[in-house]
C-alpha cells in the first residue's frame, strides 16, 4: 500500500488483527522506505462502520483519533507504549462490536470506552481526558470529579 508520509508503495504487514470475531482484519504496515507506520483495514462493505459525532455528522472510524487522544491523556505518564498499544487495541475492538450492528457508533460511545480504560489504568489521564471530553461546567464538577475518584479517601470535612 502506498505510504502515506513518502508515497513509497512498499511496505511491510507487522502485525495483523481480526475485529469483532472476524468483522474485520487491522494491519499495522511499515514503509520499507521511511519506516512510517500506518493502518488498513481490510472488511467487506456491510460491516463498515461509521461514528455518529456530537454534531450529528458522521464520518468513518478511525483510530489514529483515538491514539491522538489517548496518547495525549497520557503524556510523560508512566505508561508503556506496548500499554497504551494494547488499550487501544480494545478500544478498537470494542467499538468495532458496538457498531457492528447498525455501521455506526456514537462518538461518546467511544468516548466512554476510552474513560473506562484509562481509568483502571492511569487516574491522571483518566481526569485529563475526562476534562476535555466531558467539558466540565465548572471547577466545582471537576473537583468533585477527582474526589469519586478518590474513593475512600477522607476528605478533611467541608
Ligand atoms: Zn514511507
């Protein structure tokens, strides 16, 4: 497939997933060129699935936006790439089950995979992708937030 940073067309598969029990297969290629790593997929056309945005739009799935965010969630954390690799995958898989029936998905569907992951994994990430993507209303909300996070802690009384 042709690279999309140089344009090269040789590349090589480093690792190929099946979705969805089967719904579809995920390459991760590698220009022979430059090294860029990229995605295909590769589904038959009904199992295509599409994201449904808060705005109503629709567009294609696509993980490169769920690695953006993620991966900014958990910047300079203490997080392995194989780590984050690995949650993305499930993420992926899981919208992949999600949107299987219908070809679409609600992006806050996603979302909400997202915060579940990075939840058990990271609670800094967790707060840091919950504040963009939740848009708290207020300091207060995002305080209260961080204190049902918290859990048992005690809180010096209010
Ligand atoms: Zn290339």
């Amino acid at each position: 497939m042709r690279c999309p940073h140089c344009g090269n067309n040789d590349d090589k598969v480093i690792e190929s997933r099946t979705l969805a029990d089967g719904e579809a297969i995920r390459r991760r290629r590698e220009c022979i060129n430059c090294t860029y790593r990229f995605t295909s997929y590769e589904r038959t056309e009904d199992n295509y699935f599409m994201v449904i945005k808060r705005n109503g739009r629709r567009e294609p799935f696509d993980r490169a936006k769920i690695e953006r965010g993620v991966q900014r969630a958990l910047e300079k954390r203490p997080v392995s790439q194989m780590v984050i690799e690995h949650i993305i995958n499930e993420i992926e898989d899981q919208s992949a089950m999600l949107g299987k029936h219908n070809h679409e998905i609600d992006s806050t569907a996603i979302g909400g995979l997202v915060l579940e992951k990075l939840k058990d994994l990271d609670k800094v990430a967790y707060i840091r992708f919950a504040s963009v993507y939740r848009h708290f209303e207020n300091l207060e909300e995002f305080v209260q937030e961080i204190y049902k996070m918290g859990g048992e802690q005690k809180s010096g009384g209010q």
